[in-house]
C-alpha cells in the first residue's frame, strides 16, 4: 500500500473523521479546508480509490477501507523501515537526541511495550 502525500493524507483525515459520506457533500467540505473545486476531490478521492484506502459503495457513499489507525501502522513501519534499517531503537535514539520525552508518554510507551511483550508470550 502506498504512502500518501501531503495533501492526499489530510484529504484522507477529512474521509476518515466524516465517513460514510456522500462524495457530493465531501467536495462541499473539502472546498473551504483545502480550497480544492468539486472536480479535484473527485479526482483525488478516485486516485485513494484506487490505492485502496476507501470506496464508493453500491449506495453512492464513501466508506473507509483502510483505518487511520492502520494507516499510522503501515507509515510507521515503513518509515523505520527505510530510514532505520528496521530498528526501532535507533528511530528512538534519534528522536530523543533533540527532545525529550514527556514523563506521561514515556509511562504510556511502556505499557505498549509490556503489552506487547505479554501478548508474545501468549
């Protein structure tokens, strides 16, 4: 599955935060917040067709094929992938090399990685 671009991915949050939607009324919100014309979010929303992420159904209206949660998935995996050699320490030194974490999201990591961690063991 691709990677979207830019505009492609708030276009895709706008879908994701609205749908099931009528593409008539997605090209109404559309022309305001990302000051695109009927033809372009048809355009584009065809191209996400396409890719996979949505679909129109036999009703007309524009329903969610792949969740922005998996979405995040796939892009943070790919981006690990090819930029990390697929190591998630490294993306984490580098992350933290600038900034730091905040104490909250660092106990929230944790639980994520002891959930893991218990779900591997079955």
């Amino acid at each position: 599955m691709d990677i979207l671009a830019e505009k492609e991915a708030k276009f895709a949050n706008i879908i994701w935060v609205n749908a099931p939607v009528k593409p008539g009324k997605l090209a109404k919100i559309c022309e305001p917040l990302l000051c695109w014309k009927r033809t372009t979010t048809y355009t584009v929303l065809k191209k996400l067709c396409d890719k996979g992420f949505f679909k129109v159904d036999e009703d007309g209206m524009v329903k969610t094929v792949v969740s922005r949660e998996r979405y995040r998935e796939m892009l943070s995996d790919k981006i690990i992938e090819e930029y990390f050699n697929g190591s998630l320490s490294a993306f984490v030194k580098a992350y933290t090399q600038k900034r730091e974490i905040p104490p909250l999201e660092a106990v929230e990591i944790y639980k994520y990685i002891e959930i893991s961690r218990i779900l591997e063991r079955g």
